[in-house]
C-alpha cells in the first residue's frame, strides 16, 4: 500500500509533460527521492496517465548488483523495443561481443561510446509508434556509467522525439547517475520531481481512504513525525491493527502502546520471512542474495530444488508480501524488505548461500551471469573461491571493456587483482593482472593509480625475468600531454629497453616511440628527433605495422613545426598507406589529419577541401564520432580563414555539441581556443564564449595555454592585468626548442607582444618565425585556427619593433599570399597594416588612404569591428588624397610586383588577374606617378614611394 495522496503538484507537472510530448517535443521526468518515498508510484501513476493519452508503455530498470552487465537497463528496455534491442545487437556483433556486451574493442574510446549512445538514442527514437512511447527507467541510482551516458545522450535530442522518458533514483551524489543530474536538469527539457515526506494531511487522507487504515487516521501527525513522512515506513507501521480510539491529547501515549513489540522498521519488514517455514525461508534468502535475477530456475539451481518446489516457495513468499509481481516480473515488494532479509541471516548461512549462487551462475555459462558470478564468490570465503572469483572478475573486465564500459572494466579487474594477491600466486602471473587492471584504469581515465601500477608492474616484471611484460607495462600511459607523465613513462621505457632482447624489435620501436615523445615534450635537447629516427627504423625494421604506424606517429609529433613539412609530408604519405592493414582505430584518421595541415601550410585550399571530404567518408564508414568532429574542426577553421564568420560559428558549435557528449576535454579546449582566436581577429570580446575563463582555470599549465589568458584581457580591456598575465610567458620564445606546439606558442606570444607594444619579445618573436615566412599558419599539430600567411604576423611583429620599412614589406607580400588562397579578413588586415606602416611618410600618404580605405571597406564587409575602428581612425588621421598619388590599393600591390622585376605575366599569374587587367594597372599607376616607364615606376616605389621610405 502506497499512498498517492498528496503529489498533485508533481503530477501536474506530469501532465504538462504529456501534452508536450503529443506535439511531438519530447520530455524528461526525473522522480527522485530517498526509498520508501514514493517513486515507483508516482512513476506508475505518468506511464498509466501516458498509456491513457495514447502513447505506448515500455520498461526497464537498473539492478542493485556490482557485477551487472553495463547498459542493463537498456537492454531490458529492449525486450519492449524491438528497435533498441536490434540496434544494440548490431553494435554486439560488430565487435564479436554478445548482444549484452554493445560495442567494440576500442575499451574506453570516447568516441566509440558516443557512436554507441548515438546508435541506441537514434534507435529508440525510431521505436517509436506514431501515438508516442513512454519509457519508465527505474532506479537509476543503480545504473552503470555507460547506462547514465546513454540517458545524458538521449536528452540532448529529445525534444524532436515523441518520447516521454520517467526515470526514478534515489539520492545519490556519488553515483554515475548522481554525478550526471546536474547536466540532465539544465536540459529545457527535463522537469525534476523531488519527492518530499507527505505532511499529516495528505497522510491522514490516504489512510482514510482504505477501510483497512481508516482507524489510523487520527493519528496521522505522529505517525509523520516518527517517519518523516515517509509512505512505505507509515505503510509498515500501519500494516497491524490500530491503537483503539482515544482523544488527541492521548494520540501519542495509544501510539506508544500499539507499537511497543515493534523494536525498529528492519524487525517489522523482516517479520513475514520469519512466519515461513525453513525451506521457503531458505528459498526466499537466495532470492534476497540474488536481488533482482528472481527466475525459478536459476534460484531452484542455487538452492538445489526441483523448479516446482521452488515456484511454490515463492508464491508463498508473494502471499506474504514479501514478494510481488510487477510489469518487469517477480520482485521483492521493496529494496527494504530484500536488505532486511539480507540482515537477518547468519554470516555463515549468507557465505554458503554466495558460493551456492555463484556456482550455480557460473553452470549457467550465461556472459550476463559472469560479474554477477565474480561479486558472490567476493563474499564467500577460502581459497578455491578466491581462484574463481579471480577468474570470472577478469573475465567480467574484459566483456565490460567490449562493452565500452571502463569504468566497470576497471572495477573487476581491481577485484581480480585483489584476489590475486591473497592468492600469493606466481609473480608472472600477478604482473600481468596488474598490467590488466592498468590497462582498464587508463581507459577509464583513472590517471593516478595507473601510473603508480605500471611502475609496480614495470619492477615486478623485471623480478622475474619478464621484460616482455614490463614493456608491457610501459606501453599502457599514453596520450597525455603532461610532463610529469611523460618523465614517468620515459623512466618505465628506458627501464624496459634495458632488459628486453634486440630481436623484439616491435616492442622496442614502441618503447623508443613513446621515449621520443616524451623527450619532446621535455624539450630540452634534440634527443627526440634521434629517438623518433630510430623507433620508425626498428619498426619498419619489425615488419609489425601497427608498431610502424604508432612510430610514424610519434616522429610526426616529434616533427610538428613549419620547418619540418617535407618530412611530415612523407609520413603523412605512409600513414595513408599503413591505414588500412593497420588495427589502430585512430590509423584511418592520422594520415589524412596530418595532409590538412599540410594544405593548410602550403594555402592549397582546394586540397584541403578534398582532405576534409576523405575525412567524411572515413566518419561515414566507420561511423567514426571522432571523424565528424575533425571534419567539423576544420570546416569551422576554414569559414574562419575566409570570412564567413556565421558559419565558422555554426561548424564550431556542433563540434562542441559533439564534444559536451562524448565528454572529451580536448575537444572543448579546442573549441574554446578556436572562439578566442576568433574573437581577437575579430577584435570583438562579445564574441569569447561563455565559461571561457573557467576553461582556462582548469586547463593544462603549458605556455601554449596559458597565453590565452593574457589574449583574453587585453581583448577586454584591461591591459595592467594583461601585461601582468604576460610577464611569466616573455621569455618562452627564446628557450622553447623546435618542436611541438613551437610554432603555436611563439605566434601566440607574438600576437600578445604586439597586442601589449612589448617591443623586445615582439623582436625576439619577428627573428624565430621568419623561416616561416613563406607558408600559412599551419604546423602540422592540428591548430584549432588558421592566420592566413604567416607574414601577416611578421608584419605586425616587426611593426611593434619600430621597423617599418620591414613591416611594410611583410605585409604587401601577406596581401598577396592572401588573396592567392581568398582569405579576405586577412588581405583587408594586411592592407591595414601596410597602410599604418606608409601613414608616418608624406610621400606615401596616398597610397595609405588606398589601402586604408580599401581595407576599411572589406573589414565593414566582414563584420571586424575592432581592426575596422582602427581603419576609420587611421583614415581620419590620414590627410585628403592629393593629385601626386592616387594609387588604388590594387595599383599599389601592382606596382610593387613591378619593383620587384616581375614581368605583367608573372604578376597576373600571382594575383589571378588577366594580363590586360595588369597591363592596365600598371598604365594608371604610371600616370598617377608621373612616370613613363616600368624602370621609373620601380625606382619610385623604392625610394619616393608609396611602398618604401627612402
């Protein structure tokens, strides 16, 4: 008996939810509160109102086990929905899994969890039947993390569904479920029903209601004070026959009376498995062991009874109220009454009733049971159950892991090892649990632990003579770009180089690979180009290409600066080709990756474009989430290189989108470091996104990072700030190595330099980057934003510095890299520049009002506010045009080829003009000159010109 009364408000909510979902704009209804409070109710109470408005009902639910399966409430949703159920299978088959155990070898593969949620959400959507379907997800509190993703998944879309989605939990911060509330309720989408005790009223209601309670009504305020309300405690106290009838003022002292023999809840929920008989009673113990897995059959096996006796058992246990069944099958009447009966039995009756079970499910050869199997040999004792629950927690592991589910990977391959050690067995043996459990633990992101077991591995391996394994070991942090991980992980490979055999020339090549990283990111020799040299060589060497294709990736890192491009290029070639042969999910996606910023380095759009529509068909024939995401970076970069700032916003939004769901840190800060670059081009600090500052906080404390921070204020405002943000970073510049993220970093520290008029880092910033002079702004690190050509920084860089003359040249060259590619924000920036740098000589003041107001035009054109301001105040600076120079900015750019020598062929073919459109340019830039032949023109534009002081 549980009580109704007094959730009108919660199920007026219900009712707008519905009338929501009938206009086809789906909804979320998270019923929570602690047990006993009435969410089962409440929950029945909206799949009953939903089936009468027309929508169609389906359940599942999460179990109180350790070792469930993940997505187990997902795929007992599925025996409702056909279509979830079928696409889930799929994914199983794809990766040689059952169809419990969704998804693919890749283990703790953000992406592929997303491409999994993906699949199952669009799959349920589909399931739909044209009146709408309504899913009761029960006791979430319980679900696995892979489960409360797909629900996290599910509300992003929700809202073009006819789905009415009711989930019940209770309270628990510490969850999965618990950590993800407060993303779902942000949703417009999600209404949150916190359950509350009922006050008196509504308690003495309910109770007069029943002829079987109404005598208890009278006493509803005391009852609500011992309870708090609570529906199923006022039930159970309830339950017996009612004090006689006595006045108010003697309530209390009649209530004292009739519950004397009830020492405490747990003795009256705990009272009807006490009325059984031995062999029922011991029946229904094993049904309390087992939680939520009540089929007759598997109980009848693990208490060695016939299957009838045991259905007579239990229908004798619903008899008692101790069981029920409900839509989703037999089940105790509550989690309170199973926990009872749990507490009630003897330590050494609930340890010979988990050996039973756990044997019985592991005769049942059914994957579902493994986990379950692992966690009730974990409670019973002696050293044969340590052996079995060792191996079916490891087993257990690796069907989590294929059912991307690292976190619950992780867990029982921590249980296994734990078990391993009291075992004490061979040391081997323990190496390779511990290389296991680091393994999962990596995936699962658990950073810490795993690298302190990598290192006990590592030295265990080395005790007994297993260098193979303490490369292993060794092999296992990978991907993370900090310092002090990577010196750990330099230690462990060094370690295993010195013990593992020449002829293991694949594991070597790998070693060194991850040793040449790691001095990379050190950066303070040049080791790392020698250490990538040689592991590429013992890979090749190996034959092995996977070995091969992480080597190549290592020396592309290695080698991710301008400098570098014809090397990057061939590896780019060989990652191409290694693609296919090789297992590595991510090898399909490397190679092209790393032609895009060759396209992007050497301005050849048009590759780039054929680059991204590779990547796309990578996405759609791997369903690869982390190949539409790069596609989507890139188109985003590339509107950004050419001005269509919308839809640059647009792509960069979906990938963010993409990246909040699959929860991949990196893939946000590269979000938030393409909005900053975008707003400081723009030079507009209403366009920084929102969190940005936070971001920030939380990000890695690298320079490349950190000078953000300085961008961020300077962009706002507030320069003292700035300069202050700055100060630690001036000195990057000139002690950062060729490297990764050298370019990015002194291009930023750069673009601050000039921002802040730091003279001698924008110095020393102008002489590092003018090898670079003549590519784009690309090095082959998969930049988050693309500058046009880098002499457009070199400009402004020598600009800061004073030197103009310098200045002035870099950018007349930046206007016509530039325009070569389209990039129009950075053309019109360039002729802005070039115009300041012209502005301090009268003799070229004509020439900086063409440019000034070309470029003023094209920055209004483009929405620039910030370098368009700049423009108007330059041209308000600027005197009227005079008759003695003219020039246009194209005239300009014209002439200036001209001094150059070279011929109107060479310059049409440079500009992408008509030899007569040239011809033409260079008549009316001689006339507004004064000058009647090609010679003179170039002499005055070295030294009376609008392009030179002299």
């Amino acid at each position: 008996m549980v009580a109704v009364h007094g959730r009108e408000r919660q199920l007026a909510v219900v009712e707008r939810a519905l009338g929501e979902v009938t206009a086809e704009r789906g909804q979320l209804l998270l019923i929570t509160g602690e047990a006993g409070i009435g969410k089962s109710r409440v929950a029945q109470v909206a799949l009953d109102r939903a089936e009468s408005a027309g929508l169609t009902a389906a359940r599942g639910y999460a179990v109180d086990e350790p070792g469930a399966p993940a997505l187990w409430p997902w795929l007992r949703l599925g025996r409702d929905v056909p279509t979830l159920a079928a696409a889930l299978a799929d994914v199983a088959s794809a990766s040689g899994a059952s169809a419990a155990d969704a998804g693919d070898a890749a283990a703790g593969d953000a992406a592929a969890r997303f491409a999994l949620c993906d699949t199952a959400c669009v799959a349920l959507a589909r399931g739909a039947p044209p009146g709408g379907l309504a899913v009761l997800l029960e006791d979430f509190h319980w679900a696995d993390a892979l489960s409360v993703a797909v629900l996290r998944h599910l509300v992003h879309d929700l809202a073009t569904t006819r789905l009415l989605v009711v989930v019940t939990a209770r309270d628990a911060p510490g969850s999965p479920f618990g950590r993800t509330v407060p993303d779902l309720v942000r949703s417009p989408v999600t209404h949150q029903l916190r359950l509350a005790g009922l006050d008196a009223e509504a308690v003495a209601r309910w109770l007069g209601a029943d002829a079987d309670t109404e005598a208890w009504a009278p006493f509803a305020g005391e009852l609500v004070r011992r309870t708090s309300g609570n529906p199923l405690y006022i039930a159970t106290l309830t339950s017996g026959s009612p004090p006689a009838p006595t006045v108010t003022s003697r309530q209390t002292e009649a209530l004292e009376g009739v519950l004397a023999d009830r020492v405490d809840l747990r003795a009256v929920l705990v009272a009807p498995f006490h009325g059984l008989s031995t062999p029922p009673r011991r029946t229904v113990a094993v049904a309390a062991l087992l939680a939520e897995r009540l089929t007759p059959s598997l109980i009848a096996d693990a208490a060695t009874l016939p299957t009838s006796e045991v259905s007579d058992h239990l229908a004798g246990a619903v008899s008692a109220g101790l069981l029920r069944f409900g839509p989703t099958g037999l089940a105790f009447s509550h989690a309170l009454v199973r926990d009872a009966v749990v507490a009630d039995l003897g330590d050494a009756e609930r340890i010979s009733l988990h050996t039973d079970i756990a044997l019985a499910m592991e005769r049942s050869g059914d994957d579902l049971l493994v986990g379950p199997s692992a966690v009730h040999w974990d409670h019973a004792s002696g050293p044969e159950a340590a052996r079995h629950c060792r191996d079916q927690a490891r087993r257990a592991a690796a069907l989590a892991a294929r059912s991307l589910a690292p976190e619950l990977a992780a867990a029982f391959a921590r249980l296994a090892l734990r078990q391993a050690r009291e075992l004490n067995g061979p040391s081997a043996d323990l190496t390779e649990l511990l290389v296991e459990v680091a393994r999962h633990q990596w995936a699962a992101g658990e950073l810490h632990d795993t690298l302190s077991l990598c290192a006990e591995a590592v030295g265990l391996a080395e005790a007994c003579e297993r260098p193979d394994l303490m490369a292993q070991a060794a092999l296992v942090p990978q991907g993370v770009g900090s310092i002090d991980v990577s010196r750990i992980v330099d230690e462990l490979c060094g370690r295993a180089l010195t013990r593992l055999p020449p002829a293991s020339t694949a594991l070597r090549a790998r070693l060194l690979g991850l040793r040449a990283i790691a001095a990379s990111e050190e950066g303070v020799d040049g080791s790392a180009d020698l250490l990538s040299a040689e592991a590429l060589a013992l890979a090749v060497r190996s034959g092995d290409v996977d070995a091969e294709l992480e080597t190549v990736a290592a020396r592309h890192f290695v080698l991710s600066y301008p400098q570098a491009i014809e090397q990057r290029t061939a590896l780019a070639q060989r990652a191409v080709e290694l693609a296919r042969p090789a297992r590595t999910p991510m090898g399909h996606l490397w190679g092209l990756l790393w032609w895009a910023d060759i396209a992007l380095q050497v301005g050849d759009l048009d590759r780039l474009q054929r680059v991204v529509g590779d990547i796309e068909r990578v996405e759609r024939g791997r369903s690869s989430t982390v190949a539409r995401w790069h596609r989507l970076r890139l188109l985003a970069l590339r509107d950004a290189l050419l001005g269509d700032y919308d839809a640059a916003r647009g792509h960069a939004e979906q990938g963010r989108d993409m990246a909040e769901r699959v929860g991949d840190v990196s893939m946000l800060g590269m979000y938030f470091a393409f909005r900053v670059q975008l707003a400081y081009v723009r030079g507009d600090p209403s366009d920084l996104p929102d969190g940005a500052d936070q971001v920030l906080a939380n990000a890695p404390k690298i320079a490349l990072v950190q000078v953000a921070r300085p961008v961020l204020l300077a962009l706002r405002g507030d320069r003292e700030a700035a300069v202050d943000a700055f100060a630690p970073l001036r000195d990057v510049p000139d002690r950062m190595p060729l490297g990764p993220r050298w370019y990015a970093t002194v291009a930023q520290v750069g673009q601050v330099a000039v921002s802040l008029c730091d003279i001698e880092v924008a110095a020393a910033c102008h002489r590092l980057l003018l090898p670079t002079a003549r590519w784009y702004g690309a090095d082959g690190g998969g930049s988050p934003f693309s500058s046009g050509s880098n002499e457009h920084l070199l400009g402004l860089l020598a600009q800061c510095t004073g030197d103009l003359e310098s200045a002035a040249r870099h950018f007349e060259r930046a206007v016509v890299a530039n325009e070569l590619i389209g990039a129009r924000p950075y053309v019109a920036l360039s002729r802005l520049g070039w115009a300041q740098c012209l502005a301090t000589d009268p003799k070229a003041t004509g020439a900086s009002r063409a440019l000034a107001e070309s470029a003023a035009a094209e920055l209004r054109r483009l929405d620039l506010p910030g370098p368009s301001r700049r423009a108007s105040d330059l041209l308000a600076a600027l005197p009227g045009p005079t008759t003695g120079s003219g020039l246009t900015a194209r005239e300009v750019e014209v002439a200036g080829l001209v001094a150059q020598g070279l011929t109107n062929q060479q310059i049409a073919a440079q500009l992408f003009l008509s030899v007569r459109t040239v011809e033409s340019h260079v008549r009316a830039a001689l006339a507004k000159a004064g000058r009647t032949s090609r010679t003179e023109l170039a002499v005055w534009m070295v030294h009376g010109s609008p392009g030179r002081r002299g």
